[in-house]
C-alpha cells in the first residue's frame, strides 16, 4: 500500500509501499519514530483512511475502495479503538460510552446497556457504571476505551499509543488487559514507539520512512 | 427498526445538546420568538375578528342596508373622502322614512334610529357620563338583535309609537347605577329632565367590530326622544332589512329608485344619500386589517429570517465546539446520515422551543385580552401547529448547512482537533 498526502507542491509519501499481513489472533506491534507513518498506516488497518494505491483486504473483503458509510460500517464491525487519549464521550456515563458503537448498529436500549455493563465488568470497572469520564482516573478511562473497543466483539483491536497518556503502573495495567485480551482468541495491533510496551507483542514491525524496516516475531513476549 | 433507532438517537444527543447550552440557546432564539409570534398573534387576532364577523353577520343578517348622509368608505372609483359633498345632503327625514318603508317592497323590515352622544344619565345620586341614547324606532332590535336579560321585556308597539317613558339599558351601565344588573328593572332614570323606567337590560354583548355595545347604551323609542330634542338637527339612519333571498344588489337598486323618487332627483343628478351596506364596515375592518397584517407579516418574515440565521450561527459554533466529538462518533461507526439528523434534530429543536415560547407569550396575551379586556380571543389549535410547523421547517432549513458540514467531517481530523 501507498499513501500519499499532497500539500500544495509538497507531496509526501506517508507510506511508500508497505506490504503486510496480519493473521487472525495475533498479537503486533507497529514500532518506529515519529513521521514513520504508523498513525497512516493505523489509520488505514482501521478503515478511517482508505490507500493511495495498492489494497487493503479486511476479513477477505477488499475495503479500499469504499464508500464513508461503507467503511462507517466496517468500522462499526470489524474494528475496536483505542486512542491515546482516549477519546471518550465527556457527558456520557462509563456504560453509555462503552454502548455508543451499539446504537451505530441498531441495538436496543436494554440490550445495549446490558451488553456494556457486562463489558465494564470484564475490565474491572463494574462499580464505575454511571461515573463520567472527568470522574474516573486515566487507567480507568483507557479500560473504559477498551471495554468500548470489545463491545462489538471486533475482528482487530487497534490501539494507537494506547498507555501514551499513563503512567508506567496504569500502562503495566493495561498491557495485562491486553494480555488478556489476546489469550481470549483476539486480534491486537498496537501502535508505539515504546519498546517496554512494543515487547509485549508477539510480533514487531518496525517502521522508517513510510517503508518496513523489518518484522520479526518476539521470541520473548513480556508477561504483565 | 435500526434507522427508527438512529433517529431516535440523535433526537436525544440533540436535546441533551440544547439543555446544556441555555441561556446562549435563548439568545439565539430571540429572532424566532419574535417571528413566530408576530406571525401567530397576527392569525389570531385575525380569527377572534373573523369570528366577531360572523357572528355579528349571524346576527343581523348579512342583507342590512344603512341609507344616510354618509358614506362609510369612500364612493366607487375614488381615494379620498368627499365630506365636504357629504356633509350639506339632507338627512333622513322622518316623513321620508315613513314613505320609504311603504315603497320599497324588496325590504323585510326597517327601522329609523337616531344615536345622541353624550348624555348624562342619574339615578338616585348617582350618575353616569358619556352614554350613548338611541331612540329608534319598533323594529329596530330586528337589525341589532342583542336579547334582553330575563325579568326583562322590549317596548310594546304602543309604547314604541306613543313615545312613552320607557327604556332598555346595557348591563354596564346597570351594573354601574344600581350596583346589581337584577336590581334596575323598573327603576327610574333621569335624562335631559326626563324620567324614564327601565323596562329590561340587555345580555352582555361585549364590544362589537363597530366599536359600540349595547352594554353602556340606553334604547329608548324614537318618539320619546322627539319630545326633548331637535330630531331634525341630528343625523339619522334609515335601517333596512332585506326580505329572504333578496340579492344585496336588487336590495339596493330598489332602496336607490325609492328614495331618489321621494326626493325627486332628476336622472342626471348623483345620489344625495348614501346606501350603505351593514358588511361593508366589516370589509372595511377586513382591508385595514389585511394592511396590518402585510406590516406585521413583514416584521414576522424579516425576524424569522433573522432568527434562521441566528440558529445556522449557533449550530455551525455547536459543531464546531463538538468536531472531536463528532469524529469520534464517526470513527466508532456513524454514518453521515446519523451526524446530519443529529444535527438538524437540533436546529428543529432549538427553532421550535423558539417559536414554542413566541406561542406561550401569545397565549398570555389572549388570556389579558380575554379577562383583562372582555375581547373574546383564542390561540387555536390550528394556530400552534401553524407556529409549530414554520418554527420546525425554520429550523430544519437552518440546520441543515451546519449539520451537512458535520456530517461530512472526515473522522481522523476530527478527532485531532
Ligand atoms: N493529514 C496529513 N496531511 C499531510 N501530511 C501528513 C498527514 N498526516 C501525516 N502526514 C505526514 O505523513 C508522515 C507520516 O505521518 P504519521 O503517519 O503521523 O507518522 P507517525 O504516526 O509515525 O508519527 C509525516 O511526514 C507526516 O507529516
Ligand atoms: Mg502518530
């Protein structure tokens, strides 16, 4: 895949030829420095960015040349987020952010709710239900985002930068969740530039220049 | 079932959006506030005037004729008001009445009936001021039929010819001298020396669209009112009655052929009276409302205008205010349709609370002109939907453009800012 972004005259090549695959319940890190291009590339596995050139295929479905309702949908479907900062809903209680994907995909109120609380509960926040976002830590902020990114029992968890914001303890905290997350039987692509956190990965590749610099597996994988 | 529940979503994030922003939503509802209910107040000043219409058409009928020295609108093909042509006619005489009422066959009834201004009326000690007496002759109620209270009655013939002392007054003026309106039948006013027994008081008309009422007159007959003024100084009106079917036009062709042979007009000469029609008042309240209404319309259209533009302003600062927001909605998987119905729920919510709150003023204003001011009016049902519908339609227009640039926001650079 190639994405280009075109400023004027000024044309950068975020990502220039980047070849991947990612296999069903693997657990990768996409490492590099800043401008490598891992938020385009984290932009586009999560269907908010379609490639310049070349394909992306989600699931054996080419998702490239998609429509924005089209991929509104995949979204909806296949991917769950987790941003740095968080990127919760600021007057919507810990369940009502946790069901918000639920109602893009017609779910009822009760069913939804249900649903949610029994997310929140996964995640160790079954006593924070009806607290807001401002109420709750940032460890628990970021559960609550993963509670949400589960909630649709997605085909990818992507999380970009995800203990970027937390202290080493919360971090330590979340990568466990993560842990546990990908033992369940999930697809996890984290996106960092922290080895610490890179090295709970089973899988690391490195970006440089909007190229793979290299992909390897993580013999090792750190045990939160 | 899932598009029912899209919509039902954003219908509730677009009220919680409305009920967090209060006092800078009110602002920005002032234009359409004051729109809807220049508009709405409009229409329903205009019905409770339409209503009074018919009613008092219901009353009298809608074939009553006034002949007099005046015209009540300027003549056929002019502008202005030729008073000066109108004020040396001669008046209705009573001997002309007399010899029209024989001669015109196209009439049902007719009446002759003389308004003095400005009587004081005693009763005991007390007095009142400003009243108007008509004296008028037997069939007069027939044109202006108001009931009279019970314990009550009208003149006999006999006492109508004869001109005796007798009198029916308005529960106003009853209620003023004799504190208790049950109290004044067949008790003795005083006018101009005169004594003169209340025979029956008048239900409660209200004021009528001719700015008079029974509720502060005295009727008396018209041959009472011979004995201590000048008739011949006063201007009379000659009230005609058509018979059943009747068209208003042969009605007055035939008034017209009567009194120009009473009074000998050669075929060249204009008219020296005036045929007036008893509707012809109420077109002419009808057009000096319709200017009113084209003025206040105008306000009403120009501050709708004003309050749309106010809401698309307050719904592109609301969404820019809520871009990351919106992207993140979007990232989690919310289509363009969910954002711009989102929106535009909000903008229809904002611009009908707007018009909403224009209505409850008006409401007010009905229940001070109903009690404050014994002017019968209602805000209708059609009215609110009225107000409700250009409020909505308002706001759906207004919101659109602000809503359609949330919902094609793209989610990643939403999201950052
Ligand atoms: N929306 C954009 N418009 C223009 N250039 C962009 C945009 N997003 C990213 N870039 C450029 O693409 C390159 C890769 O950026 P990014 O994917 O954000 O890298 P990283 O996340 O690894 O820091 C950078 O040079 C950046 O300036
Ligand atoms: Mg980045």
């Amino acid at each position: 895949m190639r994405r280009r972004y075109v400023i004027g005259t000024n044309v950068v090549n975020a990502l220039d030829g980047v070849s991947l695959t990612i296999n069903k319940g693997e657990y990768i890190a996409i490492m590099g420095p800043s401008g490598s291009g891992k938020s385009t590339l984290m932009n586009i596995l999560g269907c908010l960015d379609t490639p310049t050139s070349g394909t992306y295929v989600l699931n054996g479905v080419d998702v490239s040349e998609m429509g924005d309702d089209e991929l509104s949908d995949v979204r909806n479907r296949e991917i769950g987020f987790v941003f740095q900062t968080f990127n919760l809903m600021p007057r919507y209680s810990a369940v009502e952010n946790v069901a918000l994907p639920l109602i893009y995909n017609g779910v009822g109120l009760r069913n939804r709710t249900h649903r949610a609380e029994t997310a929140l509960e996964n995640v160790g926040l079954g006593d924070r239900m009806e607290h807001k976002p401002n109420e709750l830590s940032g460890g628990q902020r970021q559960r609550v985002a993963v509670a949400r990114a589960l909630i649709n029992d997605p085909s990818i968890i992507l999380a970009d930068e995800p203990t970027g914001n937390l202290d080493t303890k919360t971090s330590i905290d979340i990568m466990s969740l993560f842990e546990q997350i990908y033992k369940s039987g999930n697809t996890i692509i984290v996106v960092t530039h922290e080895e610490d956190i890179a090295r709970h990965a089973r899988r690391i590749v490195r970006l440089r220049d909007g190229k793979i610099e290299s992909d390897m597996d993580n013999p090792n994988p750190t045990m939160a | 079932m899932k598009t029912i529940r899209q919509i039902y979503e954003a219908l509730r994030m677009a009220t919680q959006s409305v009920v967090i922003n209060k006092v800078r939503t009110l602002l920005s509802l002032l234009g359409i506030t004051i729109g809807i209910f220049s508009i709405i107040s409009i229409f329903t000043v205009l019905d409770a005037v339409e209503q009074k219409i018919r009613d008092n058409v219901d009353k009298i009928g809608s074939n009553v004729m006034y002949v007099g020295k005046w015209p009540w609108t300027p003549e056929e093909g002019q502008t202005e008001y030729e008073w000066w042509k109108f004020v040396n006619r001669p008046s209705v005489s009573t001997k002309e009445f007399q010899e029209a009422s024989e001669l015109i066959k196209t009439a049902e009834s007719t009446a002759l009936a003389v308004s003095i201004y400005n009587i004081t009326i005693k009763s005991g000690n007390r007095s009142r001021k400003e009243v108007e007496l008509i004296a008028a002759t037997y069939d007069y109620p027939e044109m202006r039929p108001t009931e009279i209270r019970d314990g009550g009655r009208y003149f006999t013939p006999m006492e109508s010819n004869s001109g005796a002392q007798v009198a029916i007054i308005g529960t106003k003026l009853a209620e003023d001298l004799f504190d208790d309106v049950d109290y004044a039948i067949g008790k003795t006013i005083k006018t101009n020396n005169i004594s003169v027994t209340v025979i029956g008081v008048f239900e409660t008309e209200g004021t009528n669209m001719f700015g008079t009422s029974y509720d502060e007159q005295v009727l008396i007959p018209y041959t009472l009112a011979r004995s201590f003024v000048n008739l011949s100084w006063y201007d009379k009106d000659f009230i005609i009655k058509g018979k059943e079917g009747v068209a208003t036009a042969d009605l007055i062709d035939d008034i017209r052929s009567v009194m120009r042979r009473l009074r000998r007009l050669p075929p060249s000469a204009e008219d020296n009276f005036a045929v007036n029609e008893s509707s012809g008042i109420l077109k002419q309240v009808e057009s000096i409302f319709s200017m009113i209404n084209l003025v206040w319309g105008f306000i009403g259209g120009l501050s709708i205008l004003v309050g749309g533009f106010g809401i698309a302003n307050i719904m592109f600062v609301s969404v820019r205010e809520r871009t990351a927001l919106i992207g993140i909605q979007k990232a989690l998987g919310a289509k363009s349709y969910t954002i711009l119905l989102q929106f535009t729920f909000e903008a229809v919510l904002l611009s009908i609370a707007g018009g909403a709150i224009g209505l409850f003023l008006i409401w007010i204003g009905t229940l001070v002109a109903t009690y404050g001011f014994d002017f019968e009016i209602g805000l209708t049902l059609k009215n609110i939907v009225i107000g409700l519908g250009i409020s909505s339609a308002i706001g759906a227009v207004a919101g659109i453009f602000p809503a359609y640039s949330a919902a094609k926001m793209d989610p990643v650079r939403a999201m950052s800012k």
